[in-house]
C-alpha cells in the first residue's frame, strides 16, 4: 500500500459494493425472451456487468441480431432493468459489518461509478445507500467518466479529504487505472465480477481482497 493514512473510502457500485448481476441477468432474459431468444445463465452474465449495458447486450444480441438493432435493444433492456433495479440486488455479504464499523469509526465513504445517475441513484435509494453515502459520483457526474481520474477527483474534493488518505475499491480495470492516476490506495474487489483467466497482476493495483470485511485490515 500507498505510505499514508487510510481516512476514507470509495467503491465502484456493481460488482464491488452491491451484486447487481442477478436483476442484469433477469432483466436481460426479458428481453431474449421477447425476441423468441433462449436465455443466459448468471454465470455467463455476471463477468460482463462491470462492462456496462453495451457489452451485456452484445453478449446477449450480438450473434443474433444485427448491429443496427443493438442500441434499441439496450435501450430496451435498461429500460426494463430501471423498472425493475432492485428486485434482487443486495449488498455483498459481509459489506453491513464494513459499513457498520466505519459508522462506528466515523470513516467517510462514497461510491464511484460508471452506471448513470439515473440507474445509480435509484439503487442507491432503493437500498436505502443514498443517505449512508458521504458522495455517489456517477458516469455522467463529471465530464470524463473512468479510468480518468477526474471523478474520484472530484468525489475526494466534495468529501474534503486529500486523494492520497483514500482506498479506492473495485473490481475491473478501469477502476484501478484510475485509482492510481488520482493516487489513491487501489484495491481490487476479486470476489466481483471479475473473469477467472484475469491476470490481477497487470492491473498495477496496491491490494486484492477476497472478502469485503477484509477492507477493515487495510485501514
């Protein structure tokens, strides 16, 4: 780890604080089974979710339909998924313990991520996140969007701690890239939607965790 004390933290959302891929998968399923398409399993689905709703629908439309069809079709999809945002999404097991200790031990979090605000924040609200969170910076928050560092730039300066005190958590690259480039403590959530043959190593980040109450250790 980064030299310096641990004074806040920052998580992407989908695949490293809450496990969004179950509604993904449902709402995505809809869609296949109105266009008379068999269905994917969770297991195909979830290491795409951090990819965001373009590469979902790709992987579900793509060898079937044309590319021209594949933006309404995410369209679609999204469309359904907002309606239905939290039907089965939760925290991930163990992050109630995190969040209850930083509580206790008045540590600032936020969440940083590349979902819309229009997605995001009904999730948050949803999961009744969106008062416990110190900042929720989303896709189109700021003008740059992941792996720039300007919105963890920008979370960090709402918060009114230097980047340097943060842990920025998350489970793709783009989330470490830009950790690092805004010099946060970067850490990769390997329990999220990360693919086996991944190779962590290249993603240059600080710390890995298996666990979300493993955070606790690296403050």
């Amino acid at each position: 780890m980064k030299p310096t004390e641990v004074r806040a933290v920052l998580f992407d959302l989908d695949g490293t604080l809450i496990d969004t891929a179950p509604d993904m998968t449902a709402s995505l399923n809809h869609i296949l089974k109105e266009e008379g398409l068999d269905p994917l399993t969770l297991d195909v689905v979830r290491p795409h979710v951090s990819r965001g709703g373009l590469a979902m629908t790709k992987l579900a439309f793509e060898k079937h339909r044309p590319e021209e069809e594949i933006e309404s079709l995410r369209l679609r999809f999204l469309d359904y998924y907002l309606h239905n945002i939290a039907d089965h999404s939760t925290l991930f097991e163990g992050f109630e313990t995190v969040l209850h200790t930083f509580d206790q031990q008045s540590i600032l979090w936020g969440v940083v991520t590349n979902k819309p605000g229009w997605l995001t924040d009904p999730l948050m609200s949803a999961l009744k996140l969106d008062h416990r969170s110190a900042v929720t910076i989303s896709g189109d928050t700021t003008a740059e969007r992941k792996p720039h560092p300007l919105p963890l730039l920008t979370a960090a300066k709402i918060i009114g701690i230097d980047p340097q005190q943060f842990l920025y958590v998350g489970d793709d690259p783009r989330d470490i890239t830009a950790g690092n480039a805004a010099n946060m403590t970067t850490v990769i959530a390997k329990y999220g939607y990360i693919s086996q043959d991944a190779n962590l190593k290249s993603w240059m980040a600080d710390q890995v965790i298996d666990h979300p109450e493993q955070i606790l250790k690296l403050l």
